[in-house]
C-alpha cells in the first residue's frame, strides 16, 4: 500500500461504523471499559508507536477539535489500530504500515521533520496533494445500492 493507500483505509475507519453499528457499537463499548478511549497512554497493539502517532495526527486533520472532540478524543487511532490488529490480514497491515511510514518520510525530507512534528499547515499540505492524486470515484447512488442488495 502506498501513502496514498494508508489515508483512503485510515479515512474509511471513519465510514465503517454504518456498516455494523450493533457490533462496532459493542467494539467501542468493551474499548472504553478497557480503557482505550483515547490515544492518552495506549500501546498500539498492530502499529508500532510512531505510526500510531501518524494515524492520530492524520485523523485529527480529518477531524479537528472544534466544539465537537477530535478524532484522537473519540479514540479513533486505537479503533485504526484495532482494525489493523483484528480484521486485515498480513498483507494489508504490512501495506497500511508502509504508507504510513511513507508519509512520515515524505514530510522529513520535504519539511526536515517527521509528519507529527510537522506544523497543521504542512500536514494539510501533504494531505491535500494526496487527495489530489486519488482517482475521482463517483458516489454511489443509494437506488443502486438498494437495487443491489435486494437482487441478492
């Protein structure tokens, strides 16, 4: 997976909750009963530190503090790593892995430091050119989608 890859799977995280919200709703309940709320004091289980740091700083530029938590308030890096840990297989954790690294070495060489120590400014930057590069996808159409699923 390129860095490309690792932010269109890391901004998914955020879609995956409409797919089974009884389950995941049950997920985020027994993370918080254990205590993984948030990144404060977090091992990563899948993700080495410092990709766990690049999965935070990416979701917070998603999702910023505003008068609403973050997306590191809502404990969106440990569910990323939670996914990463319990759902992808060898290949894909290994591809989310390499593009974050990609990325943290795309803001050294560009900016002298790594994508968490960069400024919100410089993160933007690089994200930004990232979601230029993505293909235009169009939107799925929910009567397609509705029509695809009753065929089933």
């Amino acid at each position: 997976m390129d860095r490309r890859s690792a932010i269109r799977a890391l901004a998914t995280a955020g879609a995956v909750p409409l797919l089974a919200p009884d389950q995941l709703s049950a997920l985020f309940t027994a993370r918080r009963a254990a205590g993984w709320s948030s990144t404060d004091g977090l091992a990563p289980r899948a993700l080495s530190v410092r990709e766990f740091e690049v999965v935070a700083a990416v979701a917070d530029l998603i999702f910023p503090r505003t008068e609403t938590p973050s997306a590191t308030d809502l404990g969106v890096p440990a569910f990323v790593d939670l996914l990463a840990d319990e759902w992808m297989d060898a290949a894909e954790l290994a591809s989310l892995r390499d593009g974050l690294v990609s990325l943290d070495a795309d803001a050294r060489a560009r900016f002298g430091s790594g994508f968490v120590e960069t400024t919100a400014a410089e993160r933007l930057t690089l994200l930004r050119e990232l979601d230029d590069e993505l293909p235009e996808t169009p939107p799925l159409r929910s009567e397609e989608h509705t029509s695809e699923l009753q065929s089933r």
